[in-house]
C-alpha cells in the first residue's frame, strides 16, 4: 500500500486589499506571515495610491509585490463603473502571476472567472454597520451593493470572517454561507514594551466623528472623570469641522510608533465600540499593557471573554463608571490589564498566517465545486 501523496502547498497569493481602511494593515501582516512560511504575496491595491508610508511599509515585507490601482471600491458611492472595469484588471493579474489561491478582501469580484481556488473574507459591510450603528436597514439606494455582495459570497470556494459575531452577520444580511470559517485577526507583538509603571490617563483611537467606534461617548463620559482622556485620531469629520470634544485631549492623527508608545504608558484603554466585527487597536494596546474598557458589542464579547470590562455603547454614565471604577481600584484594574495581555497572545499574526496557510493548502487539495453563481467571462 503506497503512502498518499502529501497535501499540495501554497506557494503563491493574489491578494486584493482596499489602501484606506484596515484592510491594508491586515493584509501587510498576513503577507509577513506567509512569507515566513515560504508562502510569495501579491498584493492588488484599490481605492487609492499608496502613500509614502505605505510603500515604506510594503517595502518591509520580504517578497512582497504591488499592484497598484485607483479603481474605486463596492462601498463607495456610485463605484460600479470602477468595480466593473478592476475585474479584467484582477483576471489578467492571475493569468499572468498564476497564484495557487486567490485570496479577495472585498466582495464584488467573488464572481468573477478565477483560474484559481479564492477564498473571501469578510471584514465588515455595508449593511451589518448600518443595522449596528443607525439600528435600521441600509436604505434603498445600496441595493445593488446588497446584490453584489451576495453574489460574490456565494460564489466564493471558501468564506472566512475575522470573527464567529461577523461571519453571522454576513449569514443573516446575504443568506446562508455553507463554506465558512471565522479566522481571527491578529498581530505580530514581538518588540511591544509595555512601560513598568502605568501613567495615570485614558487612552482611546479612532475617528472622533465616525459613529462606529463612538468615541462621542467617551467625550461626554470624560466629563468630571478623575484621569484625562487622550484620544489619538482625525477629529475633522469627512465635511471638516472639529467634532465637539472640550473634556479630552485630542491627540490628531499620530504615527503608528507614537501611538504605540501611548499604550505603553496608559493604564486604560476605552474602545466603546457601536461596531467592530474585530478590533485591531484594542488588541495592540492589551499586548502594550493596557486594561481595556469595551463596547459591550458580540464580537468584543467574542474576542475578549472575561478580560476586559465591557459597557453598553449608548451608555456615557455607565462608561464613566466603569472607568471610574478602574481608576479607584488598582489591584483589579492591574488584573485586568494582565488578563487582556494574557488573552492578546492568543492572537499573534503567525498563527493567523497558519491558519490561511492550512486553509489555501485545502482549498488547493479539494476545491469545492464551482458555484453556480461563479461567472463565465472576464467581466
């Protein structure tokens, strides 16, 4: 009896990956980590050219290509003669760089016709945040979103989301996902110092202005609080005024080894999320020493289990609270901290490129068959 042939490897990845959200800084982690694993990374950019510092970082990773591109993306408004005109780009990309898998972080190219095995992850959507943030369905108006997406969902060989709470809300919003998996996030922690003694302040990071991570509850909670309030972040909504925030120290937009520096020192860290199917700065301030005070949201709930203390989001007094709470009591809020750094190693950027690793190595051994929403032509 002759031994069975060993599972095929993954050598090389098309990967697509937006330039203005988190996406980018997901997919530069996951290409490092596959590159340690001999796994080559290309990378097509959508949305908008790479900055600077962007290349600077893409540069970092070994083997790592670039394909850049301006088209715009699925939730942009009006997006879809761009979206449209990417697919013939994308398909040329696989005829010529031949990838073993075709891994797409958005959703509309899902039906194209890929010479390889795709798996899609779902990082957030349109329609999950409207439900999370504004409590009712997305208006009329992104109907031929809600379509593409499902379409390109189904026609997917394999779904991954970075949690069980957004591979649910896809399920519920575009219908069942029969082949899907939540893989989460993670980050490489290798180099993050946590300073000895914690400095007296709260931390938070994001957009002031944007709804999801409500950071407007933080700015009133911050009123009579013991400790300052620091919020690192665009505090200039998208029409440019200052969002309203006379209780914290608006930090601006910090470089990322600024920031990190902040979560080395600060002794809390607030993140009272409406929506957050993952969390990548909670994660990075738990790994920097940080107690973590959540939106109590299910995939905050998911992620963090009993290491964080977790707080309703339409709630400014019972996050001040919470906080105040922390602040009057060292012990417990040193515990907490050591529970979320204990809890943040579980998701170190190598195991999440295992994961992806395994499951291309999958996809390549027994590919679903194809669906019947997969397109036929190149567009």
């Amino acid at each position: 009896m002759t031994d069975p042939a060993p599972a095929p490897r993954p050598r090389r990845v098309l990967m697509t990956a937006d330039t203005v959200g988190g996406v980018w800084t997901y997919a530069l982690d996951l290409a490092r980590g596959l590159a340690e694993l001999n796994v080559q990374t290309a990378l097509a950019t959508m949305g908008a050219p790479l900055s600077p510092g962007q290349w600077e970082a893409a540069r970092a990773v070994p083997g790592l290509q670039i394909h850049e591109s301006r088209f715009a993306l699925e939730w942009m408004d009006d997006p879809w003669d761009d979206v449209a005109a990417a697919g013939p780009w994308l398909l040329a990309l696989a005829r010529e760089l031949r990838p073993d898998v075709v891994h797409l972080n958005g959703y509309a190219h899902g039906a194209l016709a890929w010479p390889a095995p795709t798996v899609m992850v779902g990082h957030s959507c349109v329609a999950s945040w409207w439900r999370a943030v504004l409590g009712e369905d997305a208006p009329p108006r992104y109907d031929r979103y809600r379509a593409e997406v499902r379409r390109g969902l189904q026609a997917a060989d394999r779904v991954v989301s970075v949690s069980r709470a957004m591979l649910d809300a896809l399920a519920l919003h575009y219908g069942p996902l029969p082949r899907a998996q939540a893989i989460h996030n993670g980050l490489f922690q290798q180099g993050l110092q946590p300073a000895p003694v914690r400095e007296p302040f709260v931390l938070a990071a994001g957009r002031l202005w944007d709804p999801a991570k409500n950071l407007a509850a933080l700015t009133q909670a911050a009123r009579g609080l013991s400790w300052p309030v620091r919020v690192a972040g665009d505090p200039r909504g998208p029409d440019g005024r200052l969002a309203p925030a006379p209780d914290v120290e608006l930090l601006g937009p910090l470089d990322h080894a600024v920031l990190r520096g902040l979560m080395a020192k600060a002794a809390l860290f607030a993140h009272p999320a409406r929506y957050e199917p993952f969390g990548l700065a909670p994660l990075e301030a738990a790994a920097s020493g940080c107690a973590l005070v959540l939106g109590d949201i299910p995939s905050l709930r998911e992620v963090w289990g009993d290491a964080a203390v977790f707080v309703p989001p339409g709630d400014p007094a019972a996050l001040a609270a919470a906080l105040e709470a922390l602040i009057a009591d060292p012990p417990r809020r040193q515990a907490l901290a050591a529970a979320a750094g204990a809890r943040a190693r579980r998701y170190d950027a190598r195991n999440v490129a295992a994961a992806y690793a395994a499951l291309y190595a999958e996809v390549i051994a027994r590919p679903p068959p194809q669906a019947p929403t997969r397109a036929r032509a190149s567009s």
